[in-house]
C-alpha cells in the first residue's frame, strides 16, 4: 500500500490521506453509535452501518481509481525503451517534461522505422504520441523529436 501511495502525486497523496482519515473517522463513529445504540435499536444501527460501508467503499474506490490511472516515470521510460529495442532504434536524448510526459530524440532514423516506431507505440504500448517533430537530414535520414504519454 505504501508503495501505492508513493506512486501518486502529491495533490493525490493529499487526496487519499484525506479519504483514508474519512474512512477511519465514519469507522469508528458507526462503531461508537452501534455501541452507544446497544440492544434497543439494532435496525437503526444495522443501516447506520450499511451507509457507512456504502460511504468507506466509494471512498476506496475513488483512491483505486487515483492510483490505477497513476503511472510512475520509470514505467512510462520502460515502455517507451522496449519499443525502441523491439525496432532496433537509440534516442539521442531522453528528457522527462512535467508528471507524465517523456520527450525523446532521434537523430539519423530512416522515415519509415520512424513511422513504424510511431505506430507501435500507438497501438500496442498503450502510449499517446502528443507532438512529432521531423527534420530532414541527409538521405533518407531524419531527426525527429517526440513526446508521449501513457494512456
């Protein structure tokens, strides 16, 4: 869990903090109204409980939801060199731009392995091209610069 959560960001870290001392508070004021109620009430009490089961789950599945949309830099890094190796390309120049973006450069890459390159990380890696830049070198050679996101 500790790893979970030293994945997130820290308005995230904020978020899941906030959502666990929620929990834990509704937690135990269901279980200081089950036991204040004893005997006489136990209907009351049972929905009391209920909500407040109904109230902790939807809390934890909007942390499951923070945390599954959450991608560590290293991931996305790893992706993006396993498609390069799988196409028998080098970046000249890897640089991480903001949380989840990665920019890369290519420098001397035939036209079409750059394309081809492109579509794999579009349609089998799970990773959103945002911006292509392509230069003309010598030859059939380019120098393209490229940032992505995972999707």
């Amino acid at each position: 869990m500790k790893l979970i959560f030293n994945r997130l960001e820290p308005q995230q870290q904020r978020r899941a903090a906030i959502g666990i001392v929620t929990s834990a508070a509704i937690g135990v004021a269901a279980l200081l109204l089950a036991l204040h109620a004893g005997n006489r009430d136990k209907a009351h009490s049972l929905a009391l409980a209920q909500t407040t089961l109904a109230q902790v789950q939807a809390l934890s599945a909007e942390l499951a939801t923070l945390t599954a949309g959450t991608t560590s830099d290293s991931d996305l890094t790893a992706l993006v060199m396993g498609t390069l190796q799988q196409h028998d390309l080098q970046p000249s120049r890897l640089q991480q731009n903001g949380a989840d973006e990665l920019q890369l450069r290519l420098d001397g890459i035939a036209f079409e392995d750059a394309v081809a390159w492109l579509a794999t990380l579009e349609s089998t890696a799970g990773i959103a091209v945002i911006r292509v830049s392509m230069s003309a070198a010598a030859g059939n050679a380019a120098s393209v610069i490229v940032s992505v996101r995972q999707t």
